[in-house]
C-alpha cells in the first residue's frame, strides 16, 4: 500500500491509523533520506538517514525501487532490500513517500500495490499544518509550499485520491479501499 501525497497532507497520520490495525497485517518500509534528522526522530524508525556520498553510492548500486533529489542535496528512497525483507516476511507493506517515487512504486509492482493519493483541503490548511510543526524554518515551509501545486497535478495517476479534511473520514476511506484491495 502505497500512500502518497504533499508533505503535511496527513500520510503518516493515516499510516499510522493503519499500522495498529491487526487485521491488516501491515508492516512499514522505513524510507532512506540524506537530509538531516530532526529532533524527534530515530534512526531505523522513521528514516535511514544517509550522508549524501553513501545515499548516491546506493543509487549507483542500484539498491533503491525509487529515489529522488526532492531538493538540493537531499535524497529520498525507498530500499529494495527494506521491501523485500517485509515482503518475504509476510507482511503487507506500507509506504510513505512522495507523488513520483508513489508512481514509480505502483509501476515496478502493478495490481501487487494499492496507490493513495492523500490531498490536503486546501493550500492554506496545508500551510497551516506545516507550520504546527514547528520542525522546519519559514523557509523550509516556502519551499514545499512551491512544489505543492505540482505534486498536485499527479493526484490523477494514483489508483484513489482521498481528501483529508476530516481525518476520521479520511482513515475511514482508506480502511474501506485497502479492504477491498487485500480481499480482491
């Protein structure tokens, strides 16, 4: 299951809704990331975080199911090997990532993934989530605001677009749709 969507759109909000659902025997692939961790992650948990030379070394050896230079020295991936690993487990594997590595994801496995897009309410609401944070500079926050309206327009490549403005709507959809996606 792939849930993909602009930063502060609630991803991982619904992700993690979903991951203490037993019955859906989900497990997450932990991302890799070159940026710098914040203050209240953990390394293995929420990202492997990767200096840039061992991130580009991974690409090159070709380790990754999709990567992205989502800004300027800061590399996002997800690992083959984290995906298989859960895979050959027996797990349903969730991903969080971005609108492009969501679509490369869903064209590597096919009708094997589900692909959400999850849409904010509006631009301002999703400014305003971003801002709460308080994990990012105003800067920061600028600069995904600028890619907003492109990760937008691929809304339409994803299997489902579920619109989070209401969050127990929004767990509520996505339950019914990975539901008929697992007993399909």
């Amino acid at each position: 299951m792939i849930l993909s969507g602009p930063s502060g759109a609630g991803k991982s909000t619904l992700a993690n809704h979903l991951l203490k659902q037993k019955n859906y025997n989900l497990a997450f692939s932990v991302s890799a990331s070159s940026r710098a961790k914040r203050q209240d992650e953990t390394e293995g948990k929420d990202y492997y975080f990767l200096s840039v030379d061992s991130f580009k070394s991974k690409i090159e050896d070709n380790e990754f199911l999709e990567w992205e230079e989502v800004y300027p020295s800061q590399y996002y991936g997800t690992l083959k090997a984290e995906v298989e690993k859960l895979r050959s487990l027996g797990y349903n594997v969730l991903l969080d990532v971005d609108v492009v590595g969501g679509i490369n994801i869903k064209r590597k496995y096919k009708e094997k993934a589900l692909a959400l897009f999850i849409s904010p309410p509006s631009v301002e609401v999703l400014e305003s989530r971003l801002a709460s944070r308080n994990s990012e500079s105003p800067d920061d926050i600028a600069r995904r605001m600028r890619k907003v309206k492109l990760e937008m327009t691929y809304a339409r490549r994803f299997d489902y677009v579920i619109q989070n403005d209401d969050l127990s709507l929004a767990i509520a959809e996505a339950e019914s749709m990975l539901d008929k996606f697992l007993n399909s």
